[in-house]
C-alpha cells in the first residue's frame, strides 16, 4: 500500500515499481486517477525515459518516437493489461483477474487509487474505502497475486503554503 497526500508521488511511484514487475510476468493494472491511455502514456514514458508531456503533446523526435512503439510493444507482448474503466467495483476487477489469470497467468495487480472504487450499497468516504480495502485484501488473498495499492490520505496539502511533506503526510 503507498499512502499518501495529494500531488504527493504515488502514482509516479507506483509507476516505477510497474516499470520493473512488467518484466517478470503478466499482470493488471486498474487507473482510477486518470482514463486508463493516458496511464499507459505515463508507463511508457517511464519505461522510454520520455517526459509525458512530450508524448501527450505529440513532440517526440525520431528516437523517442521508437523507443514509445518499442516499449507499448514490450507492454503488450508482456500481457499488461489496463482496466477500461475508471471507477469499477471490486466485483469487477475480481472477474477482470480472473480471467486474465486463466489466460495469461498474471502474477501481480496494480490499483491506483483506491479511493475512486466503487463500493455499492455504503455511505461516505470512511465506509466505501473500508469496504473497498477489505474486498481488495480479499481478492488478494484469494487469488494469491501481489498488489500493489495507491490511496490518498488527506487533501490539505492544496491549502498548504509549501507543499514539501511533512510527518502527517
């Protein structure tokens, strides 16, 4: 689990770490905090040592240009999968997995951010996070695959003058 404020790195994080698990087999990931192409841009980036900027705005020289098809080759031939949704339930993303385990034997999971999961049937943040947390420890447990997990705890660093972590952060 990578916890952290808002604007804080996770998912930048979460990222790198990806970088390194799509080598050693198949896996999913589930993109809450953005449409799932433009994670996979952010991959890819990371992969190609590209800035995201440039590929979002399309000003990739040649070799950059490459290098992005050859590491959204590796992605695909490496069966990393992105969810198409992004705010499914955890019911969703179990049936997601298991299939994709039967077909591609995917040996980790990342979720990035748990916080925009639905969870039908609670109230309030509090209560949707709990389940949702509970029902991906589950599904973890259950299917035996490493997750991976980002989740925002807390927003005041937006009002904070300086937004270098602090302790609570």
């Amino acid at each position: 689990m990578i916890y952290g404020a808002t604007n804080m790195g996770k998912s930048t994080l979460a990222i790198s770490i990806l970088r390194e698990f799509i080598h050693q087999g198949s896996g999913y990931v589930v993109t809450t905090e953005m449409p799932p192409h433009a994670w996979q841009n952010k991959l890819i980036a990371c992969m190609s040592r590209i800035t995201y900027d440039k590929i979002e705005e399309g000003r990739l020289s040649d070799w950059e240009y490459k290098e992005y098809h050859e590491n959204m080759a590796t992605l695909m031939k490496m069966n990393c999968h992105v969810h198409d949704k992004t705010s499914p339930t955890v019911q969703e993303i179990g049936t997601a997995i298991r299939r994709g385990d039967e077909e591609y034997g995917y040996k980790w999971v990342l979720v990035d951010s748990i916080n925009r999961l639905s969870a039908p049937g609670t109230n309030g943040i509090y209560e949707r996070t709990t389940a949702v947390a509970d029902s991906l420890q589950e599904l973890a447990l259950d299917t035996g695959l490493t997750f991976i997990v980002t989740s925002q705890v807390g927003r005041q660093i937006r009002d904070r003058g300086s937004k270098t972590p602090v302790p609570e952060d």
